[in-house]
C-alpha cells in the first residue's frame, strides 16, 4: 500500500494513501481529507495533484482533488457539471474543466449511458 509522508507539528507522518478521501486547497496549505480529522500540508494542490496522479488521485475541480477508489456515485448537473459523493457522503463538485478526468474513475463502463461527453 502506497503511503504519503509529510511533516506535522515537527513529526513526520505518514499515512496510507487510501485513507485519503480527497486533497483540497486551503490557500498555500492543502487539507489531506480522511473520514476522521483532516491534515492541514504546507504544499500547492497542483503539486499534489501531480505528485498523487499515478496512485489514483484526479482533479476534478481547480481546488478540489479526489481518491478515485474513494468515490462512490456520480450525478449529473443540469449546468453539464457533475457532483460526487465519496465514502463518508462528503460531497464535491466537478466543474466542466475537469469533467473529462471522470472517465478515469472506472476501468469499465457499461450501459448505453455516455459519460462525459
């Protein structure tokens, strides 16, 4: 299992990247989010975005990556945006920018219905 390290209060901790639910820009800080308390990393969501991208991760909006394992349902937006809920029922939205990113989230698609134009 993959896991992250960063520094925390002078530790350094390390966690395992499936406990991650989703990284989210908190001004020059991103919010590791798990179910429990979140982890506040002095980094930039495009940094993290690339560093966790092979493990997973995708972007979905210009604040807001997401643990791809992590998400649990999709649903479509009149605007042509979508919403995902994530284990836990959090919930985020995914901005036409990144709607393309939400093809990554299944390796197998089925149906009739086109996801994501």
């Amino acid at each position: 299992m993959p896991r992250i390290a960063f520094k925390a209060k002078g530790n350094i901790l390390l966690l395992d990247l499936a406990d991650i639910l989703a990284v989210q820009a908190e001004g020059n800080y991103v919010s590791l989010r798990r179910r429990t308390n979140p982890h506040l990393v002095h980094a930039s969501l495009s940094s993290m975005a690339e560093k966790l991208k092979p493990y997973g991760f995708i972007r979905i909006h210009r604040s807001v990556v997401v643990n791809i394992s992590a998400v649990e349902e999709i649903q479509p937006l009149p605007t042509g945006e979508y919403r995902l809920r994530v284990k836990g029922g959090k919930q985020y939205l995914v901005t036409r920018t990144y709607k393309h990113n939400l093809r990554d989230l299944a390796q197998l698609w089925v149906g009739s219905e086109r996801l994501c134009g």
